[in-house]
C-alpha cells in the first residue's frame, strides 16, 4: 500500500506534466509545489482548506510560470541570434580585439542579473522599459543593475588597462 505522500506526490507530477512540463524538470516544479506548500502552511493554521486541491492549483500555475519562462528565454534568443547575424559580416579592425575580450572577459565576471541587463541594453539596444516589460522587473532595478555593472565594467577595464601599460 502506498502512502498519501507518495499519492500526493505522483499527483502533483501529474499536474505539471499534464502542464506540458518536461520529464526531466517535474523534480524542480514538485519542489517549487512543495516549497509554496509549506510557506503557506507556516502563514497561519486553516488557511487550506483542501489540500489536493490547493496543490493542483498550484502545480498548474507552476506549469504556466514554466512555460512562461521558456518563451521569454526563447525570444531573446531569438532577438541576440538576429543581432548577431547583422553585424557578423561587418568588419572590424584587428585592434579592437583586444578591448572586445577584456569586455568579454569583464562580462563574465557580472552578476547574471547585471550581465543580463547589460546585454539586453547594449547589445540588443532594448530601451530600459522594454527590459522591465521583458524581464518582468520595475523600471527602476533595470537603471539600478545598469548603474552599478557599468561601474564595475568601468573599474575593471580600467584596471587592466593599468595592467598592460604597467
């Protein structure tokens, strides 16, 4: 005989992959179910009502946030693979590629939300309110995370500048 965990368990797989959730992430949306679950268990005795159903509701929104998210990251994928075709047949000088492997270099070194925000402005010449809309975030941390990763990208290409004439 199973247990009503392990029922309430295959239930909720059922539900995110009735979603159109992938095999290999039902793990992830299960423990996102279960870590909403015992937040809204911790707010306060009696807020759910019925727990099977509040879990399936939950694991559907889950799906949909899923796929939300994929087609976000799909079209800027799309959008980064269209700028790339642009300016691949443009010609540049040999002596920019020194200072484009420093940026490349600082990049990388970027927080992923400044180094998303980075990109999407500088790259993709995305104004800061089609950031905010895209990305889901006030206008306000788009020139927040703008500010202060160009401000390390400064200090650090500044810093190896230093570096080589020294």
């Amino acid at each position: 005989m199973r247990g009503p965990v392990r029922e309430q368990t295959e239930r909720i797989r059922a539900v995110l992959a009735l979603g159109g959730v992938p095999w290999g992430d039902l793990d992830d949306g299960l423990q996102q179910v279960r870590l909403k679950l015992l937040t809204e268990e911790a707010r306060g005795a009696g807020s759910i009502r019925d727990r099977d159903a509040w879990t399936a509701v939950v694991a559907s929104r889950v799906a949909v946030d899923w796929h939300r998210a994929r087609t976000r990251e799909a079209d800027l994928r799309a959008r980064l693979a269209a700028r790339w075709e642009r300016h691949r047949g443009t010609e540049h000088a040999q002596e920019d590629l020194p200072l484009a492997l420093s940026v490349a270099s600082c990049l990388e070194s970027l927080s992923r939300p400044q180094r998303q925000v980075i990109t999407l402005r500088y790259y993709m010449d995305l104004s800061v309110a089609e950031i905010a809309s895209l990305l889901e975030i006030p206008a306000g941390t788009v020139k927040s995370r703008l500010h202060a990763a160009a401000a390390v990208l400064r200090d650090r290409l500044t810093e190896e500048g230093a570096d080589r004439r020294g």
